[in-house]
C-alpha cells in the first residue's frame, strides 16, 4: 500500500515520524477520513471545509490550500489497487520538544493513507445493526474531527463488549451521536436529529442524509432530542462516511421497533446508493 508522508509517497512500511510529534505525544492534531466510490471521492469539497473547521478550532494552520489538497488526493487513490476506498488524512503539529504550548517555526506532520472501503454487507441493510445506550462523557468539543479520540474509542468498546456495533451517546437526558457515527430518529415519518454544534461532529453523511430527505420529499428537522423521544422512535439510524446510512434494530439487547429496519431508512438508503458517484 502507497501513503503520503510530508511530501512522498512511499510504501505504508516505509513511513516514519518522530517519538516527539505532537500528535503521538498529545494527540495534538485532527483528521479526516474521506470515502471514494468507483476512484471518485464523495463529497470532498465537503470534506475539505469541514478539514478547514477542524484546523481552526485547535488553531493549527492548514498546511495545504484544498487545490493541492485535491491534487494529491486523487493522486493516492491512482496509486491503490482497489475502487473503492477510504481515504484517511491526518496533520499534527510536527515533531519539538515536550512542552504543552504551541512550538514555533515548527513545520505540521501531514500523513494520508488509503485503504478498501467496507460498506454495509446486505444482511446489515436487510437486518439492522444493535447498539448499546451510554451517557456522553467525552469534552465540550465534538465538532472538531482530532486525533484525541480516546472517549471515542471507550465508548465503542463498550458496544464491542457488549456484541454492538456502535454506543449511543446522551448528555444531559439529550440525544448527541454514537462513538463514530451521528444518529437520527425517525418520528411519524419526519427524520430528525440533534443540531449540529459542539457536541456532536457535523457529519458529512448527516448533511447527505438530509439533502437527499428534502429532495426526496421526506419531511426532515434539527432540533434538540430528548432521550425519551430517542428510545421512543419509530425509526433509529446511524450515519458515517463508513456506514453510510445503516438502521438500528436492537438497542441494549432488546429488539427495536420489532427488530426491522423501517420504511424512512428504506426509502433513504435507497437514495443514497442512487447519489454515489460512477
């Protein structure tokens, strides 16, 4: 496998960073992961804002304008064997001495892989997927896509655990997202889900998910979601760049709505696999 390390591309095994980056030491830098269908990246001009929104929250600046950025994108997939793919991208704030402030004159580390990317089997679309509930414990800072993902990777344990796929996250008696993906419900047929600020990570699937809702006339809303109205759904659905849109069945080991997927995730599954690209 082809990754990208500070300029070159060379073999996965080929690539080095120092014990002192920043984002090995602190976990002091931020990440996208970008999907391709067909060697065709989805929604990457999305992906790139949301890359910029990241960087500027932890005031880290963008080594790349997005035309370089794009370049080299397509340039990794050209170099992958495989169609469809998962594009990782990480910048940290470079290799110094150990100190909490910000170093200066210090150039970022700026990393891409791309690996085969897994898409919900058909027995996933046709059966759902269980989740586990938790409460959110992680920082105030969602929105931004960081390599400090150690709450991420506890909550998703707990759904390994506990034979789930994902955790579905509360704060404060309120609906926020799951370990790596956002959550919708669906409520007499309009799909709703939390608004997009600093508790949850603006998905790119989740504007997806609403874009095709409105051009496929399914009544869609944002606004605040109790975890009462959560666990009292008709419908419950993950999204990512990795699970597209998947339903929830089963929820802390107990069948969900009658353990089916439901007709809004049917009928918006259907349109998201029209609006991939090839």
């Amino acid at each position: 496998m082809t990754c990208y390390l500070n300029g070159d591309f060379m073999p996965i095994e080929d690539a080095k960073i120092s014990v002192l980056d920043r984002g090995f030491i602190y976990g002091d830098g931020v990440y996208e992961l970008i999907p391709v269908y067909r060697r065709k990246p989805y929604r990457l001009t999305q992906h790139l804002a949301r890359l910029q929104h990241s960087l500027d929250g932890v005031r880290l600046a963008n080594p790349y304008p997005d035309e370089r950025w794009t370049v080299l994108i397509h340039d990794l997939i050209g170099r992958q064997a495989f169609e469809n793919q998962g594009v990782y991208l990480q910048i940290t704030r470079g290799a110094a001495k150990r100190d909490h402030v910000f170093p200066t004159g210090v150039p970022a580390t700026v990393f891409m892989m791309s690996n085969p990317l897994a898409t919900p089997s058909p027995q996933v679309v046709e059966q759902g997927v269980a989740v586990v509930t938790a409460v959110d414990e992680r920082w105030l800072h969602c929105d931004l896509k960081t390599t400090s993902l150690l709450g991420n990777v506890l909550a998703r344990q707990l759904a390994a655990d506990r034979g789930a796929v994902e955790t579905v996250m509360f704060r404060q008696g309120f609906l926020t997202e799951a370990s790596a993906s956002n959550v919708l419900i669906v409520k007499d047929g309009v799909l709703i889900a939390p608004p997009k600020d600093n508790k949850i990570l603006p998905g790119i699937t989740y504007d997806a998910a609403f874009e095709l809702a409105r051009d496929g006339g399914i009544p869609f809303a944002t606004r605040p979601v109790s975890q009462a109205e959560a666990m009292d759904a008709d419908e419950m659905l993950l999204s990512s760049s990795t699970k597209e849109v998947i339903a929830i069945t089963t929820i802390d080991g107990r069948p969900f709505r009658g353990g089916r997927p439901g007709p809004v995730f049917r009928r918006l599954h259907a349109l998201f696999q029209a609006s991939k690209p090839g």
